[in-house]
C-alpha cells in the first residue's frame, strides 16, 4: 500500500488561497480528508488569511484627509476615496520619477 505524499507548504498555501485545480487540488483534498490534524491545521490558516484580508478593510472607502492630502500634493474634491492598488495613483508616479 502506497501512502498518499504529504502536499508541499506551496500546495498546502496555494489551496488555501484557492488557487488549486484539477490533479493537485484533489491529491490534497484526499490527502485531508486522510488526515484530519493536518486538515485542523490547514482550517486554521485559512481562518487567518481570511482575518487578514479584513485588517483596514473599513477605511478603504473612507475620504483621504485634509493633512495627507496636502502631504500628497492634491487638491481636495468631495468624496475623494485613495486608490492604493499596486501600479496606479501618486505612489506609481512617485515611483516612476524615481528610477533613474
């Protein structure tokens, strides 16, 4: 009898992140449903990545302030939201005329 091959911490990571398909997101889904420790432990750090993914959710949406608005260099405008995502906005442009 052949046991099934403990799931790498790279498949382990990119199965709780749902990033898994076809063949090896069934070899670890068995190798879980096999072992019930691991699979208590791969629970719990679905459970953190999920609670990560909250951490400053809140303020996402919320207006930039006056004072970090003029530390920008922007002017105000109503409702005015920051767009921190990678490759956009000030920091991207900040970080363009700094390459040399």
């Amino acid at each position: 009898m052949i046991l099934p091959r403990l799931p790498s911490d790279e498949q382990i990571q990119a199965f709780v992140d749902g990033q898994l398909d076809g063949r090896d997101l069934a070899a670890v889904t068995a190798y879980l449903l096999d072992h019930p420790e691991v699979a208590c432990e791969v629970e719990t750090l679905r459970r953190q990545n999920d609670a990560l993914k909250q951490i400053g959710h809140e303020v996402l949406n919320e207006p930039i302030p006056e004072r970090l608005r003029v530390v920008l260099g922007r002017p105000g405008r109503s409702g005015e939201t920051a767009d921190f995502r990678a490759g956009t906005g000030w920091v991207a442009a900040r970080s363009r005329s700094w390459s040399v």
